[in-house]
C-alpha cells in the first residue's frame, strides 16, 4: 500500500475515534447483558466449548454424558430421569407435555403471562381440553383456582396442571409447591412446569414437591448459550407415557431414556455444549444451592430496591417478584426509548415489554452469571441515565444506595 493511502487510513480511523461514536465503540465487546435469556456465559464455560468436538457415539463423550447426568440430578433435586434435547425451552416444554398426554385429554392451564398463554396454544394446537385459570399480566397465578377446580373434578377427568414457574414476561413468580401439593391431592393429574427461568435462581426441589415434569433450557440459570433444554420426568409422568397417544418423533422421550441408560442420546446432540454444560455445572456444584439461591434473592432485592428509590415503580405485584428477573413500569416515560438510550450509553441490554407491555415495561434480568457488581452498573445506568435526560424525579445517588444497602 501507497504511503498516502496508509496516511489517509489512519486519520480516518483517528477522526473516528475522536467523535462520540467511536470513542463508545472503540472498545469492542463490552456489551452486558442484564436480561432473562441469553445470559452471561462464563469465561470458563467459554473456553470449555472451544474445544476441538469428539464423537458423540466415543467412550470419551459419554463419560461426559454419564458426569452431567449426575450433575443435572442434583441440580433437580430429583431421582429420577433429567434427559437432555438439543433444542429451546420450549422443545422441553413440548416435549413434556405430548410425552404425558393423550387426544381429547383435559388439562388445566395457568395464564398469566406470555409463556402461560404459549403452553394453552400448545396444548390446544394437540387436541386438548384446555380449561384456562387466569390471572393479570403481573399477578401471580390463584392457588385457590387450582384447588377448587382440582377438588370439583370427581370424575378424574383433569390429566394436567400445566403452568410457568417464573413468568418471564412480567417478572412474576408463581407458587408452584402450592399448586403441585392440590395436584397431588387430586390423585390423577400430572404437573408439568416450565421451570426456564427458575431452576438454578430458586428452590425447585422436583421430588420433594412432587412436580412430574420439569423443563428448562439452557441459556438462563445454566450460565450457557442457547441450544440445550432439559426434561426431568418423574415415575408417575413415564407412566402416562405408555399411555400416551399424541404424535411425536425427535421429542418422543422413550428413545432418549432408553439411550440415557448408555450416556447417549438418540439423535447428534450438540457436543460442545455438552463440554460447555459440564463446566457451568461444576461451577454451579462448587458454589451450592442455598448459596446460589440466596445470591439471585439478594439481587431481586437490590434491583427492586434501587427501582424504587429512582422512583420507578415495579410491575409485579409486590411479595411475588421473580429471582431471576425485575420487572419496573415507568410512569410517563417511554421504557423501549429508556432501554435503548442506556444501550447506547453504557452498553448494558435491558428488556423490553412483550405485546401489550411494549413500551410500558422494560425488565432487568439479574439470572445465572450474575454479580453484585453487575445490578449496581444497571441500577447506576439506569438512574444515570434517568438524570441526563431531566427524567430523575428524586435525589441522585438514591437508586445506587438502595441497591447497595440491599446487597450488604
């Protein structure tokens, strides 16, 4: 190259650097995301997945099927089978319900969000009869509701409760070890539940609340990218297996129990993830559950709090605010311009409302690799921003000092 041309190229480059646009994108991968899905995926994590890929039919990668298994047990607190499907959330969710049902089958389904009213139109698109227990996008689900429809069924005709543990969409959490208890007392139903944004933020011990099915994906308390889900099956649900009548292929789970038993799996799994996912695990194992649970309660405290003190008001109904993740409904102030303004700011990705809540809602996801530090550097950018646009209506400062008194 020319020497003017490489003149030309650096004052170029330099002239960039120098406007407020390139000084914010001269540094390169800072982006931090503080949303519900995908989350932050560990350095470690990472440069398991790098590895070079193995066969997934060798000895050496069931020895990594055979170590997660164990670990995704424990992580269940379950006995019984947690089988692993190269897929979304939503795939084990599916899965667990065409593995357990039959055509014509009732079901009731708890709707209160989007993923609530997701699992009735799954439901109903295989032929069910879907009985709908409603609650309002930021309430949490009626036990009562439950109970009284499980008790008035003498004739045993419900098959399944199906419901969302945490409801991402609105940052609610349900009461799933109410719900599953009525269920157990109805004597016939099955509970299915989409654990995605709970299991690895709260407590879900599979066995000892009795939930049959379970299903979570791995891009949210896994500290992984996207592309794993997970069924844990307990025996009541393998027993409405053999009963069940509904159409499946790739999410029929009977090939992937029976390969489990030899640490396999019955299509190509996706290898590196699996590398990735014993990582996460171990990390998970080191730290421990109480502690684990007791980290993503003490940043729902700190991000509700900080929220708070800004003057910013929540959105879940108070006392049932999820783990994983805050949802806030700015009065008068336009949350998609809020959220895009702190993305271009400071690099930190907030969600948006979903349907009806677009523009009135924006969420902080505090889920899976998440530290004390990242909910201050939201809360901060949050009410920075909040100041620099003339929208702060309190003191300065106070969203930071909340947080930070929630925290200690």
């Amino acid at each position: 190259m020319c020497r003017s041309k490489q003149r030309m190229r650096w004052d170029m480059r330099r002239c960039f650097l120098d406007s407020p646009i390139g000084s914010l994108h001269a540094v390169q991968d800072k982006l931090t995301l503080m949303i519900p899905g995908p989350t932050p995926v560990p350095e470690s994590v990472l440069k398991a997945m790098g590895r070079h890929p193995i066969g997934h039919r060798s000895g050496e990668f069931q020895a990594v099927v055979q170590r997660t298994t164990e670990q995704l047990k424990w992580l269940h607190q379950t006995q019984g089978d947690v089988l692993v499907i190269t897929g979304s959330g939503t795939a084990a969710m599916e899965a667990g319900i065409i593995n357990t049902l039959s055509r014509g089958d009732k079901v009731l389904c708890g709707d209160n969000g989007k993923f609530g009213e997701r699992w009735v139109k799954v439901a109903r698109a295989y032929g069910l009869e879907v009985e709908v227990i409603q609650a309002e996008w930021g309430q949490p689900l009626d036990t009562e509701a439950f109970r009284l429809a499980l008790e008035a069924d003498s004739a045993k005709a419900i098959k399944a409760v199906i419901l969302t543990h945490s409801e991402t969409s609105t940052g609610v959490i349900n009461d799933l070890e109410t719900i599953a208890r009525h269920v157990k007392a109805h004597g016939t139903a099955l509970t299915i539940a989409d654990c995605v944004t709970s299991l690895g933020a709260t407590d879900v011990p599979m066995d000892a609340w009795g939930v049959d099915v379970v299903a979570s994906g791995s891009q949210k308390g896994y500290m992984l990218p996207p592309g794993l889900s997970f069924v844990a099956m307990g025996e009541r649900a393998w027993q409405a297996y053999e009963r069940s009548d509904l159409p499946k292929f790739y999410l029929d789970l009977g090939p992937y129990r029976k390969t489990a038993t030899k640490n396999s799996n019955p299509f190509t799994p996706a290898v590196n993830l699996y590398f990735g996912l014993e990582a996460a695990l171990e990390m998970m194992q080191n730290e421990g559950l109480e502690a684990i649970f007791a980290r993503h309660a003490r940043h729902r405290s700190a991000a509700q709090a900080g929220m708070k003190a800004i003057g910013l008001p929540l959105f879940a109904a108070e006392g049932h605010g999820s783990p994983a993740i805050t949802a806030v409904a700015p009065d008068g102030i336009d949350a998609e311009q809020l959220r895009k303004a702190v993305k271009e700011r400071y690099d930190i990705l907030l969600a948006g409302g979903q349907d009806h809540l677009k523009g009135k809602v924006f969420r902080i996801g505090h889920l899976g690799y998440v530290c004390d530090r990242d909910v201050l550097t939201a809360v901060s950018a949050i009410e920075a921003t909040l100041q620099s646009l003339g929208l702060h209506s309190g003191n300065m400062g106070a969203g930071v000092a909340a947080a930070a008194t929630a925290l200690s």
